[in-house]
C-alpha cells in the first residue's frame, strides 16, 4: 500500500512500498537463494531477490526506499511493482519450493491504499492493519475494530420522501405495532372534511338563532295584543 514518510508528499507515498518477512522458527533463517514472485494474471513479471538472515522469531523488511524505517534489503525499482487491484504473491526458497504463497487475483483481502492501512497476516486469516503505515518490523496490530449489528428489538418502518410529507405522522419513530395502535385511537381526518364540518355547525347555530330570535318576537307581539284586548 505504499507507507507515509516524514517530508514526502502524500501522492508519492506510493513510491516506499514494502513487504516484511517473520521467522516463526527458533532458529535463524538463511535467505540467501529465496525470491518473492509477483505475478500478473498466472504470469511471473516481477522476482525480488533476497539475501541476509532473519533472527529467531524476528522480521525481515523489503522495502522500495531506505527512507523507510529499519528496512533490510532496498530495492528502489520496487515502488509500483504491487498492484493496487491484487495480485498473486509467491514466497520460495533455494529450491524453487513455494514456503508460501497469497492468491489476491481477485483482489487484495485486506489493506486500504487511500488511507495507507496495510495488509496484515494472522492465525486467522488477513487483514486490515488498525493504522496507517502498518506495523514494520513488529508484532501485527489487532486489525480495524469490526463492527457488530445489533438487530433492534422493533422493527422500525421506512417511507418515503414523498409519503412522509402526505402523512407526517409517519415521520415518527413508532415501530409498526406501535403506529397501528396509535392510528386506531387516534383516526385520521381529512382537513377539508373537517373544515366542513365546522361549516356546517356554524350554519346551523346561526339558524337556530334566526329561529329563536323570530319566536321570541311571536310571542312578544301576542303579548302586546292580549293586553291590548284586556
């Protein structure tokens, strides 16, 4: 993935690639006769020499730069000879025995090239260095912290743009046992419905006064006539 160095620009960090090696054995390993093979598609296009000895349970870096901290063999053509879409990478000793070997064809299975986070091997598999520039020449980092979905007990309704702005109710967090009890208490009224209805009372208040008003002035001209006649 490249690695950031301290008064280089950030678009050439690509240019200080590097890969480490790590001896597992208790014994020191002699490298001397052992290549790194990088392959494009099912052809060889690029071998890495090596040379020197890597200690007991100790690491031994191949870099593109000795700009890069504690790098054991500088190859300053290798910058670029990884490619950023995966390739297939074969470790072989003396004998042109394959000691190990990573099949990213279809593409790399961990690492990020924009944030310069490495690749990392563990016991489990590879995977994505938890910082930028990786860990050279010690122990792999724990990876990127994964995630866990944690499945809310309710589920909760989506809706539209368009949805939510006809029925604002749905914009709310209600879950959908939730929703449909509230829309059985409490029932939706069309506002021109509604507009009506009130139309409609205050038409028939204002006749009932109309009436009340007429009757009261029946009865008070029958009054008037009767004490008239009296």
């Amino acid at each position: 993935m490249g690695t950031p160095i301290q008064g280089v620009e950030e678009k050439q960090w690509w240019r200080y690639e590097w890969l480490e090696l790590y001896n597992n054995a208790d014994t020191a390993g002699m490298l001397d006769g052992w290549n790194v093979e990088l392959y494009r598609g099912n052809e060889l296009y690029f071998t890495i020499p090596l040379v020197g000895t890597v200690l007991p349970m100790g690491y031994f870096l191949v870099g593109a730069s000795d700009k890069i901290l504690g790098v054991d063999v500088n190859y300053s053509n290798l910058g670029g000879k990884f490619l950023n879409t995966g390739q297939k990478v074969v470790l072989s000793n003396a004998t042109d025995a394959v000691v190990d070997e990573v099949d990213a064809t279809a593409g790399w299975p961990g690492g990020d090239n924009k944030t310069k986070q490495t690749m990392e091997k563990t016991s489990q598999g590879w995977q994505t260095s938890k910082d930028s520039g990786g860990t050279p020449k010690v122990p792999n980092s724990e990876g990127v912290p994964k995630l866990s979905l944690v499945k809310d007990s309710l589920t909760k309704l989506s809706f539209t743009q368009e949805e939510t702005e006809k029925d604002p109710i749905r914009s709310s967090s209600l879950s959908s046992p939730q929703l449909q009890q509230f829309e059985s208490r409490v029932p939706i009224v069309n506002p021109i419905t509604l507009l009506a209805g009130f139309l409609a009372l205050g038409f028939s208040g204002v006749l009932l006064l109309v009436r009340r008003s007429f009757a009261s002035r029946q009865a008070r001209l029958r009054s008037r006539q009767e004490r008239r006649q009296s």
